[in-house]
C-alpha cells in the first residue's frame, strides 16, 4: 500500500539535518505532480534571533547548479548552435582562449567529467587522458560557461532567466551577488578550503540559490518534458538532451553514469551517487551543501531536500547518505 506519510525519507532528512554542522533543513516531495510533502527544520543562520526555515527560504545549492548549466547546454544542442557533443572543445572557444592541451577533448568529456583537465596554480594540466576516467573538477564549467557565451551570445545566467526563470516565474532562482533575510547563512564556509565568494551572477560561478519548493519546481519541469502547471515551456528534447546517458564507454564499470552533468542511473555503478533502491531511468544532482534534486520518472517523483552548510563531519559518508536518501524515497513507495 503506497505510504502517504513518507516517514521513511522524512526520517533520513532529519537524521542528516542532526548529523551536519548545518542550522536549518527543508524537505519537499511530489508525487503525480501533487504536493506530498512539505517540511521545514531549525533556522537560517547560527545567530540567536534567527529566522526561522520557511517556505521562501534561499539556500546555496552549489553544484545543484550545474542542472541549471546543463540546460544552456542542451539548449544550444537543440537549437544547432552547438553541433555535436563529440565536437572538440575548441571549436567553441575564441581563439585567444584555444590551448594545445585541449587536444582530443570534446564537449561530451566535459559534461560527463571525463575531460581529464585540472586546473593547478592557474596552469591547465592533464590528468587522464580525455573520455578514460571520470573526476569532479571545476575546469569543466569554466570552459562550458565560455563555450555558451561564444554559441548563444548570451551567459548562463541570461539564457535560464529568458527561457525558463521568467516563463516558469521561478522568482527565488538565480545566481545572487546581495543578499536579504530570505538567504541562509552557509555554516562553515569561513574555515573551507572549497569555498569562494564572487560578485559574478553571469552564471559561470557558484553563487546560485533557490528555494526548496523552486528547486522542486526545475525538477517537475524535467519531469514532465519541459511542461510545468499545464504550459510546455521547454522543449522536451532539451530535457532529454540533459537527462540521457551521455558519457563514454568506460573500461571501469564503477565510474558514475552522467547526463548532461546530471547523475543518472543505468545501472548499479559503485561510484553512482543514486540509491540501489532506486529504479534505472532516475536521475540526480548533489551540492556540495548536500542540497538534492532526484527524479524518478517511473514513479512521478520529485524529491528536494536542502541544508545550510559546507563540509563533511568525522564520520560522515556523504555518498552513502545521499543514496539512502533515494533509498527512502522508494522505501515509501512500497
């Protein structure tokens, strides 16, 4: 009998919000479009008078933001502004900004983190060769930022707010460079190696935030092919661009299956950040505040959960986490 409550997940969030430094949490569920669940814990900062969790709350989402990016670059797909995925990078980039290095690389090895770039001192280097391996480096976005930008005369952030912020009235998305009582307060970024700031809200940076009920709001977007409240607002094409397994055949079968940066499960890999419970046709984005998106196409869910701070505690298994959280999701379904 399919469980009304989902204690099961509402439990797991709660014992995350406990376990992390963070001071506040917020839990949104859909299922069939409808609102199942809706759940808001502690406050917004540290400081005594705090406001409390609520439903116009900001958080930082962090890599959740690359669901975002992954947009602009499956827009550009559909629209033949970029050709191909297998198109090498330098194709897109002006020439001042070509380097010898990105031999080999295509646009595919950047979404799916095969690119084998890194970035050290302000030196791009190599560290794998291009579509071998899979590595979360940052490199990736800063050259799809430049590569959109190049394609659609637009940035990220102007692309998302004509094509899917202003037609959706997603009021509480976008990259922020001020801040009112409605953000949080990211507990521990002073003492973060991780963490930067930036005064750039073209998208090309980690400032994003958005509410837990607007995060839910992208993920029913995707869910529904690009409709929302009845009205197509993207075309389906572009969420299936992003939403389809994208990344090369890998000789290890552990490494993680991706989208267009998105996670997505077709099968059990080790290293997936999807729960085994979780049924194939899934897909999902983690921030590095352990802010969550996970879609569940088979079952009409969208699940967000949201917290307010950077890092991992002693002991803490942020992988092992976040697969339990779709685990519970599923565990509620039963």
């Amino acid at each position: 009998m399919l469980s009304t409550t989902f204690n099961n997940v509402i439990h797991r969030v709660e014992n995350t919000y406990q376990t992390l430094a963070c001071t506040g949490a917020a839990l949104v569920i859909f299922r069939d479009n409808e609102l199942q669940v809706e759940r808001y814990w502690g406050k917004q900062s540290a400081e005594e008078n705090a406001r409390p969790i609520q439903a116009d709350t900001k958080f930082h989402i962090a890599s959740c933001r690359k669901s975002y990016i992954a947009f602009a670059v499956a827009y550009a797909l559909h629209h033949g502004l970029i050709q191909s995925l297998d198109d090498e990078i330098s194709t897109y980039l002006p020439l001042a900004q070509q380097k010898e290095i990105y031999g080999g690389t295509t646009l595919r090895h950047l979404v799916t983190h095969s690119h084998g770039l890194i970035e050290r001192n302000g030196e791009v280097e190599r560290e794998f060769p291009a579509g071998t391996s899979w590595a979360y480096r940052g490199i990736n976005v800063k050259l799809i930022s430049e590569i959109i930008q190049f394609t659609t005369n637009k940035t990220i952030a102007e692309l998302l707010n004509d094509e899917v912020f202003a037609p959706c009235q997603l009021i509480e998305t976008n990259w922020y460079n001020s801040f009112d009582h409605t953000f949080v307060d990211v507990i521990g970024k002073e003492n973060d190696k991780h963490w930067s700031v930036s005064l750039n809200i073209d998208g090309s940076q980690m400032n994003m935030y958005t509410s837990a009920r607007e995060l839910a709001q992208w993920g029913l977007l995707h869910l529904n092919n690009g409709s929302l409240n009845g009205q197509q607002v993207v075309d389906a094409n572009i969420v299936k661009l992003a939403t389809t397994i994208q990344n090369p055949a890998y000789t290890d079968i552990d490494l993680p299956e991706n989208g267009i940066f998105w996670f997505v499960k077709g099968s059990q890999a080790n290293k997936s950040e999807i729960g085994a419970l979780v049924p194939n046709d899934a897909y999902q984005i983690l921030g590095y505040t352990t802010v969550t998106l996970l879609v569940i196409p088979s079952e009409n869910i969208v699940a967000v959960r949201a917290f307010n701070s950077v890092g991992n505690p002693e002991g803490y298994d942020y992988l092992k986490d976040v697969r339990a959280f779709g685990d519970a999701v599923m565990l509620d379904l039963q």
